[in-house]
C-alpha cells in the first residue's frame, strides 16, 4: 500500500500516478455535488447526467488504482465520501424536488431512509475492511473490499451503492422518457426508494460484472451489440437507462427467488 503523505517525506516528491486515482475520485465527487445545484435549479436532466458520470468515475478510480498499483488508505476513506454523497444523498434529494416535493413528510422519509441505508452499507463495509485479518490492503474501491470479503466470490453483498443510485432514479427515467407507470407517481416513488434501500443493506447475493466471462464466439456480436448501445445512448438515452434498470432488477428479482425471499442473515 502506497502512503500519499508521511511526517518524513522532507522534499520528496510523490509520482502523479500515486495521486490519479484520487483525482478522478474527487472528479465524481464534484459532479454529484453539482447534481445537487441542478436538482434546486429545476434542471433534472442534467442532474441526473451527472450522477450518471459520478458513477462512470466510480468506476475509474478503483481500476486506475489497480492499474497503476496506486491503492492508499487516502483513496479507500475517499471514495467512501464521494459514494455516499454521489449515490446515496443526490439521488435521494433528486427524486425528492422533481416527484416527491408535494408529498410532505413522507417524500423526506423516503430520501431520509435511502441516504440513511446508503451510509449504513459503506459503513458496514468500512468496519470490515478495518477487521484485522479480513482484508489485507484497503482499495480506493469499496465494491472490491464486498467482494473480498465474500472470499472473492463473483457476487456482490447487496446492492451496491451506484447500482442502488441508477435504481433510485428509475422514476425520473421514466418521466423523461415519456412513458406512465404507477412507480412515477409521488408515493409510489417514496416506497421504491425505500425498496432500493432495503436492497442495500441486504445481505443478498447479487450479480457482480466481474463475474462475466465472455466465450470467444460472442466477442464479435458484443462489439456490434455496443456500437448500437452507443447509438441508443444519443437517440433514446432515458428509454435506454429505464430498460437497464429493469433487467437489473429482474435479475435481483432472480437472487431473492434463489435465496427463498430471504434478504438478511
């Protein structure tokens, strides 16, 4: 593990690769913050794009880290910081002011209770890291600590705090999309963030990318498959995202079939 600061490193200077990481975390960090602004200012779209690329960054830095063998304590309690307030706070208070403002207390108990759950699972997640004998280094990525904590079973602990976020948002993909679903309407909505908290701090096995193998035969049709995601993404993004997340969440649907409805324990 790399030490970014020392009371003995006198002059010395610190490679750029060391800090990279950090900076692309702090990059997310500062676009869900912004989210935040947009969110007051009426401009959901936007917002939401930027919650969006805060997850994209999320991303980022744990496989930067990896990369360029970059991983710090620093990077571990920072991309703890940026995910609560990038998925856990700005989702919340997101879907608060565009659905949930003309709801009264019940819309805030729902934002209460998502940001609440998104904190209790990094939190859980900081302590095991902390256990000695768990893990052996801390990584800018907490995702990763779940994993290994789970004996490097390809499968995440609940769901994690941006898929968990991109959930949370499904409302606002809807609207922006065009289409009418019960889940759009105010208290609906309320008791699909409470949903997706409950998701959260589960203890429920659930689908993790890294578990993907890709057979030699489909590597051609998946780069097709992409050039047309990205195609998707510029002429009909928000239908795009709403369809994620439903396959998403039937796939979570799927995990709490194979667990027997059990959630915790």
């Amino acid at each position: 593990m790399k030490r970014l600061f020392s009371r003995n490193s006198g002059n010395e200077g610190v490679p750029f690769a060391l800090l990279l990481p950090n900076l692309v975390t702090l990059t997310g960090m500062c676009l869900g913050l912004t989210s935040i602004r947009f969110a007051m200012d009426g401009r959901f779209k936007t917002a939401v794009v930027l919650i969006l690329l805060a997850a994209v960054m999320d991303g980022l830095d744990g496989l930067i880290a990896r990369r360029l063998n970059a991983t710090s304590r620093l990077g571990a309690e920072l991309d703890s910081l940026s995910d609560f307030l990038c998925f856990g706070v700005a989702p919340a208070l997101l879907v608060y002011h565009m659905i949930l403002d003309g709801t009264g207390s019940l819309g805030w108990i729902a934002v209460l209770t998502f940001a609440g759950a998104s904190c209790l699972r990094l939190a859980r997640f900081n302590v095991m890291r902390a256990e000695p004998g768990k893990i052996e280094d801390s990584t800018p990525d907490l995702d990763d600590v779940i994993e290994e904590v789970e004996n490097s079973k390809p499968h995440f602990v609940g769901v994690p705090a941006p898929g968990g976020a991109m959930l949370g948002l499904l409302p606002l993909y809807l609207i922006f999309a065009g289409w009418d679903f019960p889940i759009m309407h105010p208290f609906a909505a309320a008791l699909w963030l409470g949903i997706v908290a409950i998701l959260m701090i589960s203890t429920l096995k659930t689908f993790s990318p890294k578990a993907l193998k890709i057979p030699r035969w489909s590597i051609a049709p998946l780069m097709i498959v992409t050039v047309v995601f990205i195609g998707l993404i510029f002429s009909m993004p928000w239908t795009l995202f709403a369809v994620i997340c439903g396959g998403y969440g039937a796939l979570i649907t799927g995990n709490i079939i194979t667990a027997r409805g059990r959630l915790f324990g």
